[in-house]
C-alpha cells in the first residue's frame, strides 16, 4: 500500500504563513438554493515563501481527511473528520487541526446557514496575498478569485454542518 507523498510530506505549521476565513452567502450554481459559503486561505507570507506555503497548506489538508481537488466531502457524514464549525452569537467559529479562525458573519450569512444547517467550505491551497486582514474585500475581487478554475481545482471543499452551543 502507498500513501500520497503530500500526506506524508514534512511541513512547519509557520510555512502556512498567515491564514484567514471570510464568508459569503449567495446561490449555490448546482441548486440554485442559498448557500453560505466560507473560504480558508493563505497569504502566503510564511517564512519560505508561497510555494512552500501552498504545499505546507495541501498537506495539512489532507492530513485533516480533506481531499484537496477532489469530491465535495459532507462532514454530516463522516462524524470522525476533524473539520468543525461552531455558530454562535453572529461568530463562525471554524476549528481544523493546524487552524481555528473566528470570523464575525453578516446576518444573511447567518440567516442563510441556520435556514440550510450546513455551509460550504472551501479551502484554499493557493495564496491570496490580495485579500489581506482589515481591508474590505469587493464582490469583483472574491468573485475572481473564488470563481478562478485553478483555485477551485486546487482547493478542497466540504459541506459542514452548523453547530451551536445551545
């Protein structure tokens, strides 16, 4: 039996560089239903540069049973996937092995991933250094890089259920 070389391949969590969570709600192309929708990523400012970031990311991923350019996993269904959010007082709480993020969400994104108990997430293994902490990110540049058929290959996505303390 062989295992991917990524699985196993070392990485420093300081190689993923900065990592950051956004959210969105908007219509899911397949559906047509509403989805919100959070994106993980890089900005590939880790000590050894991008490409190292990108290949540190892809390895954390999949040791997190995520399937990076793969099929969209649904974590309803795989209760031992260490892939957890926590909605709670207008904050997703995204937990990973090598990440946890809190992220305040808009009250559509809210309405909409109580009203479909799960969001989509997606998890960059590119950078995006554009996108940084404390600068508004336009519908224009999200939609480009979100929409960017190289990210999404490169990604992995899963759908997780909404979880709350109460």
């Amino acid at each position: 039996m062989t295992t991917p070389k990524a699985a196993t391949a070392p990485y420093s969590p300081a190689q993923l560089g900065t990592q950051i969570l956004i959210g969105w709600s908007g219509s899911d192309p397949g559906t047509g239903r509403g989805t919100a929708f959070l994106l993980t990523y890089s900005l590939g400012d880790g000590p050894d540069g991008p490409e190292a970031g990108e290949r540190a990311m892809r390895t954390a991923l999949e040791r997190s049973g995520l399937h990076v350019g793969g099929e969209t996993l649904d974590a309803s269904d795989l209760p031992n996937l260490p892939v957890k959010l926590l909605v709670q007082a207008g904050q997703a709480v995204l937990t990973l092995p090598h990440f946890t993020a809190q992220y305040t969400v808009p009250q559509e994104w809210l309405d909409v991933a109580r009203s479909e108990g799960r969001v989509h997430g997606m998890f960059a293994t590119r950078p995006w250094p554009a996108a940084v902490p404390g600068q508004p990110v336009g519908e224009e540049l999200l939609r480009s890089f979100v929409g960017d058929p190289e990210v999404i290959r490169t990604s992995a996505h899963c759908l997780m259920p909404v979880r709350s303390l109460g």
